[in-house]
C-alpha cells in the first residue's frame, strides 16, 4: 500500500494541476459561482493613485445558464422510459432491472455522474457492497479522486485515491477522510484542514478488502473484488468541460446585465444644476434636496435657478447585446433555447424538432461516451449475478436503450392521427366495394393488412363466409365511430 508520504505528494500534486483547475472553475460555474461575484470598480484620484470605488452601485448579477444546459442534458439522456439496460433472456432482464432500470439510487448516482462529467469533464462511480450482499454504484466526485499508475508508486500497483469532507469540527476546520483503494483492499485515513495525513483508528480492521461482513458471532468475513472498484466517465478524449465554449458569452451577459443595473441605480434620480448658489455649503444643499426637496434662492439673484437634468441609460442598446449573448450560449452551449418556442399552441412538431436539434446532436455523442462507461460497470455487475446465481451470462447479451423523448404539439398529433384513421377507412371502403370481385380470403387478407392485424393469428378464428359480411359491415361502423371520436378530439 502507499505511505502517507506518498498520499500527501500525489494529492498536492493533483491539486495543483492544470486538469483539476479546469474541473473546479467548471465546478464552481455550474453551482452559479461566477467571475462577475469578483467584479470591482476603479477609478484614479487626483493623485494618479488607482482607488477602488466604493461609491458607486456595483451590483454583481451571475446567470446561472452552463447549470441549464448541463441539467437539460442529463434529463434528455434519462429521459426515455423502460430502463436503459435491456436483454432477450427474461431471468437476465430481471437481475439487470434490480441492479440498475429499478434502482432509484442508481439512476439518481448516474444523473449526478453525468451532470458532473459536463461541468468538470469527468467524473466517476465508485463501487462497493451494499447491505444485500450486491454491488451499489454510486456518484464519486471527480475532484476528490486521483488516480495513481503504478510505475509511480513504490509498491508497483495501481492506486485510486479518495479524498472526500466528513465534518466540519467546532472550530470551524474541516475533516477529511483519504482512502487509498488497490486491486485487493481499502486503507483508511484521515487529515484534518491541508495538515499531515494518519491512519484512521475508528476503523476496526485497517486495511480491509473491498467487501467485508460483520457475522452474527462478531467475526469478520471478507474477500476480494479483483479490480479497482471506480469507473471513470469522460467528457471528450482529453476530459475537457463543456464550460470552456460558452464562458466567454456567460461572462459578458452577466456584465452587461450588471452594468445594466448598476446604471439605473446610479441614475435613478436627477442631477440638479444650481446657479447662483451663495447659502450653506454643498453638503446642507444635499441634505435640503433629498429630505425637504426644495431649497431657497435669492430672488434679486438674476442669475440664480436650479436646472434639473436627466442621463440616458443605453438601454435598447445593452438590450440588444443580451439578446444576442443569450442566443449565442444556446447556440454554442448546443442547448434548448424556450425562447424560440413561445407561442408553443401554435409551434408545429417540424419547428420542435428544429429546437431541439442542437440538444440532440449534443446528446448522441455523450450517449456514444455513456455506453463505453456503461460497459465497463455491466461487466462486473454481470460477474457476480454469474457467481450468485450459477449463471453464465456474458455482457454481450445485453443491449444500452436510449430513447430520449422529446415535446409535441398535442392538437397537431390528433390532426395527425385523424387524417391516418380517414385514409385506413378509405381503403376499407374501396376493398369492401370490390368484394364481389374478390375469395373471401383474399379480402380479409387485404383488411388485415389495412388494419395491421397478423393474419395467421386470426385465419382460425374467422367466422364462415356467410357471416364474414355481416361481421365486415360491423367493422366498418367501429372505424366511422372512431374517426368521429379522433375529430372531437383535434377540435378541442
């Protein structure tokens, strides 16, 4: 295992790289934590000396919209129903859906898994045993973990180290917990604030294999998974965030909106002109503007007056700007703009679809990452369902469904659908008027084929020629009463 040496060295050095700098700026946007929060104001003073202004308005207004795109993404990829995970073999099937298509807490850890793949650009999954003796997937933040080759270690293995907060004492310092994972086994450790890192004694055996039980006698049972129980899921080929296309854009909005703002706070009253002024200082004249609103001249004064004046705020101008920022994040963020879809009553599905474009064009490729991750974790979840149950399934017998769905116009579905049950009702007119010409098998053949029926499953069924048209005749009122029905519906 790794000496707390070690530990140390490789998580500062993972702290301070390039890679995780990135993650935590993607991190910090995604919670809302914008650069505008660090916005200040200078001006030079009569000196020359540079001042920071304090004075005036610097309202600082960050707009959360890389977290939007991030969470349209996630909720368009799990948004399909039937579960992701699907095989022909129904006991398979059933094991796949305890696991993973049933499983809230896994669906839940997956979501956070690829919403924080997007903002940091990767994130893991971290396996381990649950209480029912399976394996539970759950989310890892990616700015925790460090993984450790082993051509850098001293003992030659593969290391993944976690480091995570467990508390925050009564002094405010915060605690952490460091666990170093190998092939074999878990060891344990905890640091307090950045300070030296040492061996958690809480736990009772240290280190442990990945999978240990406690048994009713008190005695400990363990054995070995056999592999590093973390998964990681990329972004792109060098784990980049998806912030990186669309922070400049949010920058400028969150500017512009600001200054905006502070604009009208410092022009929101008046400037007032006095000439002539010969009473209290400028100070007291204030005072009288803003408590009293008048203020008393010499009237013998002919050039004395007070001039009231206003500024203009560039309003349609930083209207404009944000208009086109806001098209742009969506545009390059490969995001759902709502605002293309106002008037949704009136929206037709082919104008949807158009909207919806960008997102799933962004979405197949985190589908195309998704599944290559999802691999990896079906192959040791199918190990132990194989070990349990005495199976011999292979994970090439399952397949990955993502069937994402997307919004419709309701009114124009019925249209839709009315038009289909017209054009079926059509065709079974026009078979039925060549009934004369037609074997009553061929015709029911043809009918079968109008209506989508299998005609195998039913030839046993049918009734004798003699009553086959009294049974047609009863059809075809079913169909009318149906489109009457559908055309109700396209109405409302």
């Amino acid at each position: 295992m790794l000496k707390t040496a070690e530990i140390k060295k490789f998580l500062d050095e993972d702290r301070n790289s390039s890679r995780k700098r990135r993650a935590r700026k993607g991190q910090r946007y995604y919670e809302g934590k914008h650069d505008i929060l660090d916005y200040r104001l200078f001006y030079y003073d009569a000196d020359g000396i540079l001042q920071e202004d304090k004075a005036r308005a610097n309202v600082k207004i960050p707009h959360p919209f890389f977290a939007e795109l991030v969470d349209q993404a996630v909720q368009h990829v799990l948004s399909g129903s039937g579960g992701i995970f699907r095989a022909d073999d129904p006991a398979l099937q059933e094991q796949l859906d305890l696991y993973f298509n049933d499983n809230e807490t896994f669906m839940a850890e997956l979501s956070e898994t690829i919403a924080g793949m997007q903002a940091k650009g990767f994130d893991y999954m971290y396996a381990h045993k649950g209480d029912d003796d399976r394996l539970v997937f759950e989310n890892a933040d990616s700015l925790g973990v460090v993984e450790v080759e082993g051509r850098f270690a001293e003992d030659g293995k593969d290391h993944r180290i976690y480091k995570y907060l467990d508390r925050v004492d009564k002094d405010g310092r915060r605690q952490w917990k460091v666990l170093v994972f190998d092939a074999e086994c878990i060891e344990y450790f905890c640091q307090a604030e950045s300070g030296e890192i040492v061996r958690d004694e809480e736990v009772r055996v240290n280190p442990v294999p990945h999978a240990a039980y406690c048994r009713d006698d008190g005695s400990l049972h363990w054995k070995q998974t056999g592999f590093l129980p973390f998964f990681r899921l990329d972004n792109n080929k060098k784990r980049r965030s998806c912030l990186e296309t669309v922070k400049p854009l949010i920058d400028d909005y969150d500017l512009m909106a600001s200054a905006l703002s502070n604009n009208l706070i410092d022009f929101d009253t008046p400037i007032h002109v006095v000439r002539g002024f010969e009473g209290d200082d400028l100070g007291a004249l204030q005072q009288n503007l803003k408590t009293k609103k008048i203020i008393g001249m010499e009237s013998t004064d002919a050039g004395a007056g007070v001039e009231i004046k206003t500024v203009d705020v560039p309003y349609e101008a930083r209207k404009a700007k944000l208009e086109l920022d806001e098209k742009n994040i969506y545009r390059f963020g490969m995001g759902l703009n709502m605002a293309g879809l106002k008037d949704t009553a009136s929206t037709t599905n082919i104008a949807i679809k158009a909207a919806y474009s960008l997102l799933e064009l962004r979405c197949g490729k985190i589908t195309i990452q998704l599944k290559q991750f999802l691999r990896q974790i079906l192959k040791v979840a199918i190990r132990e369902i194989n070990s349990q149950n005495k199976t011999d399934y292979k994970a090439s017998q399952v397949k990955f469904c993502f069937k994402p769905e997307i919004m419709t116009n309701a009114q124009e579905n019925a249209q839709n659908a009315l038009a289909e049950a017209q054009e079926q009702q059509t065709r079974v007119n026009t078979l039925l008027n060549l009934a004369a010409h037609l074997d009553n098998e061929t015709l029911m053949q043809n009918i079968c084929d109008v209506l989508e029926i299998n005609y195998g499953e039913i030839k046993g069924r049918l009734p004798d020629p003699d009553e086959a048209e009294h049974e047609i005749r009863d059809a075809q009122q079913r169909i009318a009463k149906a489109i009457e029905s559908q055309a109700g519906d396209a109405d409302e």
